[in-house]
C-alpha cells in the first residue's frame, strides 16, 4: 500500500510539474518529437541487422538532443519510449536515459545522458561514454561520463552522508550470450560534474575479511534471473545468493540464485554488506504446494476433508458423565389455561 501511494504521489507531481512548466506550444512540439523518436526507438533494438541497429541509433540519439532543447523539457515524460529507460532522481535534481544497443550476440553497448534540472529551463545534458568494454577492473573503476560502465538503470535510491547526497543506480546489462548482469552503481556529483564509482562497498561485516569495491556486479547465466533491487520498507537492497550449478563458481555463467538473500545496508556514507537477511530459507524443491480437496477430475477427496480421519488417527472418546437429576420446576398457567 505505501509503495502505490508513493507511486501515486510521484505521478501526481510530474504531473503537476508538466502543466506549471511546460507550455501548450512546447507540450505540442515534444509530443511530435516523441512520435518521430518511438520509431528509431524501437529500430534500435529490433533492428534486423547491425547496420540498421546502429544507423536507429544514430537517428534517435541526435533527435533526442534536439528534442530536449525545447524549454522545460525536463518535466516531459516521454512514456511512449518503452524501450529507453527514464529515471528521475528521488529529488528531481536530474533525469537520466539509458538504453541498450546489441552489436552482436557477445557485445552489446550501452548509450545514455544525464539531463539535470535547471532554474530557467534550458538544457544542460552529460552524454554517457560506455567504456565497459576496454575497462579492464570494472569492479574498482571510477569515471566521469565519459568512462562510464554500461547499463539499463531500472532504480535509482538517494542516500545522504556529511553533507552530501548519493544517488545508488541499479542496472542490468544483457553482457554476452552466455551471461547477463545486475549492477550497483554510486552516482554522485562534484562541482555540477557526475561522478560514477568509489568505495562505497564495503565487506567489513562479513566473517571472511573483503576489500571494499568501488561498484557491485552480479554476473549470472542467461536464462536465470536472480533478485537484486532496493526494498524500500527494510531499506535495503535485496540480493539474491548465487551458486554454481557444476560447482565452477569462477565460470559466472554456472551461476543461478539459491533462494537465499545478502543485502547492502547504508552505513557511515557507504554500503555495507550483510551475509544473511533472511533466517530461514526453504531448500529448492521444498517449497509449500497447494493440496487440493478435489482430484485433476473433480472428485472430492474424502481423506482431506476436515473429520475424515482414519480409524487410529481419531481421537480417543471420553464416555459422557451422568447428569445429575434434577426437579423441574411446573410450569406456570396463563390467563385463559
């Protein structure tokens, strides 16, 4: 319930926002920009060929500049663009776009752009350079924009430390053919300029001692899809426990998610890790199933009704006790008996 009014409440806003800000004629211009860009849109990932996936890409990256040069462009929503993903930070301080692009089954690129609110509504953006593939320690890499590590951010959690806010990114990246990945990323901003990464991980809970990291990546195989997102009611984001199904725990595409959860909880300006959040966790394979009262054909089972026990499980009777026996009053006659 607090998560749908939260929802409700956010819409409200950038509805209210969209009317105060954007005029009439501008609402107008960016409507027909959003109807040209949905067609590169959705070229860009379903294109049939490379060649024809970056020439959508292309198209839909300069559109989308001139697009955002209209004023106030920061309060349109641009929901028809489901195939690009649309952030605004918890604090409206800035909107962030990112989408994927597939060059081949093993290499894919990220492209995306920060646009950051502004008092008289002009366009101030950061293009997003993806370097993830010529960036050989991903996990300690800190960059500015132009060596940012790719991804398609689904959430985005504010934090804030010793005067300074802290905008947590969560992301997913297809990777290769063998392997996706779900990325924790620490945006912050110096000086108006974004920066990604830092050692804002930190292992110094655990019982086995780890270096802090400068950003989490989760590689796992393909076809699995194990949980990592931020819950807002433990305020905490929730990861999924990672196994390897032929016991090669080097090889991330043998991972698959065990049913068990880590979290990351913020501490001290940085996120530290917890082992376990969870107690108790139900084995794969034991998880509770119905138990119908009626067969595949309809039948009732009579062995699950409520009283249908069998002869030893019925409980052992106790002989009634005899009343003792008592006068009973006569009864007393009305008006005519």
């Amino acid at each position: 319930m607090k998560k749908l009014l939260a929802l409700a409440a956010f819409v409200l806003v950038c509805q209210l926002s969209f009317a105060q800000h954007i005029t009439r004629a501008d609402a107008k211009t960016l409507q027909l920009k959003e109807d040209s860009l949905k067609r590169y849109a959705v070229k860009l990932i379903q294109g049939i060929n490379a060649s024809d996936r970056f020439a959508a890409d292309s198209m839909f990256t300069r559109m989308l500049v001139r697009a955002l040069k209209t004023p106030n462009s920061f309060y349109y929503p641009f929901d028809s663009l489901e195939t690009i993903s649309k952030l605004y930070a918890p604090d409206s301080s800035f909107k962030i776009f990112t989408w994927q692009m597939m060059i081949n089954d093993n290499v894919i690129r990220h492209h995306g752009a920060i646009q950051m609110r502004t008092d008289n509504g002009s366009l101030k953006l950061y293009g997003l350079i993806d370097k993830s593939a010529v960036t050989t320690n991903q996990a300690d890499t800190v960059g500015n924009q132009n060596g940012w590590i790719g991804a398609v951010y689904y959430n985005i959690v504010q934090k804030r430390s010793a005067n300074q806010d802290y905008y947590t990114l969560l992301g997913f990246d297809e990777n290769n053919i063998r392997s996706n990945r779900k990325i924790i990323e620490v945006l912050n901003f110096s000086n108006g300029e974004p920066t990604f990464g830092g050692r804002y991980f930190s292992f110094e809970e655990d019982s086995v001692f780890k270096n802090s990291i400068g950003r989490y990546i989760m590689e796992y195989k393909k076809t699995d899809g194990p949980k990592l997102n931020y819950d807002p009611e433990m305020d905490m984001i929730v990861v999924e426990h990672l196994i390897s199904e032929s016991n090669e725990p080097k090889k991330k595409w043998t991972l698959v998610g065990d049913g068990d959860y880590e979290g990351f909880k913020w501490k001290n300006g940085k996120w530290v890790h917890i082992e376990k959040i969870f107690n108790e966790v139900t084995p794969l394979g034991k998880e509770p199933v119905p138990n119908p009262v009626r067969d595949a054909n309809g039948n009732i089972d009579e062995s699950k009704l409520k009283g249908a026990e069998t002869e030893e499980e019925k409980p052992v009777e106790e002989k009634p006790k005899p009343k003792a026996k008592t006068k009973t009053p006569p009864k007393k006659k009305g008006k005519g008996e």
